[in-house]
C-alpha cells in the first residue's frame, strides 16, 4: 500500500518501484487505486464517459505482427477494404446518432496517404463540429503532416511495449522499435492529440517491461493512452499463449490515470471481451472514453484481431441508448461531444 499511496501523492514512480506495485499488487491496493483515479478523473471531467465512432476501414496490412489476426501472412483472414463512400456513410450514420469523433483505424498501409488526406478532407468538410482520429500505423513524418494538414485532429499509434528486446520478440525483424517511438514524436511534434498504448499479459511481458511502458507514459506524457488484455488469435505463432488478465488491466487503467490525471484512457473492447462487465469495471477504475463500433455490419467479423471480439450487440454504436443505461447504472453519463483533452 505504500507504493501505491506514493504514486497517488506523486504521480510517479521509478521503474523497479512500479515493477513491485505491479507484482505484489493486492486486492487492497487494486481498490484504492481505482478510488483515487476515480476521484481526481471526476474532478478534470465531472461524470463523463466521452464516446467515440470506430470505423475499421480495412483489414488488409502490410506488416506480420506474431500476435494479430490480421497479419500479412494470414491467408484465413478474408480481406476487405471500405470505399471513400462506405466510410462517409458510416460517418454520417454516427452523426445522427450523436457521434463527434470519428476514429479511422485500419491496417498499415491501406491507402495511400494522398488518399487518407482526401477521405479526412472529406470528413471535416461534412462535419466540421466533429474530430478526426487516425490509427494507421507507421508513416513518414512528411506523411503525417500530409495528413495533419487535411485537418486530422488526432492519432493513435500502440506503442506495444517500451522494453525494445520485448518488441523484437513480438514483430518480425522488419519492424524496430525505434520506428515506432520516431513515430510518436513525429507526430506530437505535428501538433496531433496523440495515443499510445500496450498489451496487457502479452508473450514475453514481464513486471519490469511493464514497468518501462508506465516510465514511458511519464516521460510522453501522451493524451491518450489505449490499453487492453492480451487475447490470441487462432491463426497467429501466438494462437497458444494465454490470454492476459482483465484484473491486471483495470489496475493498470488506475495507475496511468494517476501519472496523467487528464489523460483520455478508453475502456477497450479487449477489456469487455475477456471480462465480464470489463468495460464498466474500466470505467469505474479511471477510463473515461468508450469507442464503439461505427463499421459496416458486414464487415465488423472481418477484422478479427484476437477471438471472440464482440462484434455486434451493445458495443455497435448502433446501442448508444444501450450504453447510455449501462454508464448511467454505474453513476456515469455518456457524453457525445468532440472530448478534447482538458488541459
């Protein structure tokens, strides 16, 4: 408990001291914890819960990540890849329902960047009260200001471990994690609201890797940070590898929402597929955002990252009144506005 009472007062701790927080962690600390980041949550955001429109653009990737079911080398994984006018749709879709930001996620190297820059033009001129959010991957930091200049407010890029020897046994030797922290930095450089984020129970991690994502989060000081459980994909190298914990991520939640108090930190679907009332649990543990899904009905099975990922029911953005009940019964209101970051 005095680690835990450290970090409350604090807002940070060193690496082996989070390492300790992480392994020796008790169902004592795990609920102050969660206390504390659902106090000082409500103080920046009251009761909110922000919701935000996911549209999984396509499933077609140019990189062969052993964990994830949409890797290059999956020939079970059938392909798909929204039009200009499929994805406006949805776009227009959510805006009825409320929706004011759109979040664009997809496989590396979809489109071209000439053509996400027309797509978020496209966007931002139909709906100019609402924010863009982009989660594409890696590109050039000429590539991102393209896309920044195309009126992309935001971007959200994992960065999967900050333990670089971790990332070497998670990505294929093509892929370096000094690409993808030149990434991060590129694009807060840009003036993008920028997301990073990690695994949790992933192959190989370790407390002390955990513990070096947590430093990170410290030194980036990132405005969102995106984490979930570890869940396999039966067509991965990973497909055997046991699921990472629910319990473990909710802590998680609560420790990165006392480094950042302001930070915007979703409740996953990861979370809400592995852990029954998993999204709730984040919530009330210091998440405040939730992202469900805008993607065509058709479609949303296709981009099967890890198994079983609820794909239709009351995570669709279609069950926003759903959702509502659900934040409501915990104390929580569901906010469908732009959700900037407070400073």
């Amino acid at each position: 408990m005095d680690l835990a009472k450290q970090l409350a007062e604090q807002r940070r701790l060193t690496e082996d001291e989070y390492a300790h927080l992480i392994r020796f962690r008790t169902a004592e600390s795990s609920v102050y914890l969660a206390k504390r980041a659902d106090q000082i949550r409500k103080k920046i955001y009251k009761n909110h819960v922000y919701i935000r429109g996911l549209i999984e653009i396509s499933n077609i990737c140019r990189n062969d990540c052993y964990y994830c079911g949409i890797r290059r080398s999956n020939t079970a994984c059938e392909r798909y890849r929204l039009t200009k006018q499929q994805i406006l749709g949805c776009c227009r879709e959510g805006y009825e329902l409320g929706f004011r930001t759109f979040v664009m996620q997809g496989g590396e190297g979809t489109y071209p960047v000439g053509k996400i820059a027309d797509i978020v033009k496209s966007v931002k001129e139909r709906y100019s009260d609402c924010a863009v959010t982009l989660s594409l991957g890696e590109y050039t930091r000429a590539e991102y200001e393209i896309m920044r200049d195309a009126g992309a407010d935001r971007y959200l890029l994992r960065h999967e471990t900050a333990d670089r020897e971790h990332y070497r046994k998670l990505h294929p030797a093509v892929m370096s994690w000094e690409n993808r922290m030149r990434c991060l930095y590129d694009l807060k450089e840009l003036g993008f609201q920028v997301g990073c984020g990690f695994m949790v129970g992933s192959p190989y991690q370790t407390a002390e890797s955990l513990a070096k994502d947590l430093k990170f989060i410290e030194k980036f000081m990132p405005d969102m940070c995106g984490i979930g459980p570890f869940i396999p994909q039966g067509d991965t190298p990973f497909r055997d590898i046991p699921a990472g914990s629910g319990e473990l991520t909710v802590f998680l939640l609560s420790v990165i929402r006392l480094i950042k108090p302001n930070i915007l930190l979703p409740a996953t679907t990861a979370l809400g597929t592995i852990m029954e009332n998993g999204r709730e649990q984040g919530i009330l543990a210091g998440a405040n955002v939730i992202m469900p899904n805008l993607s065509p009905l058709s479609e949303r099975k296709k981009y099967s990252l890890y198994d079983n990922k609820i794909c239709s029911g009351e995570e669709s953005a279609q069950s926003v009144s759903t959702l509502r009940d659900h934040m409501r019964s915990i104390g929580y209101q569901i906010i469908t506005a732009k959700g900037d970051i407070i400073k």
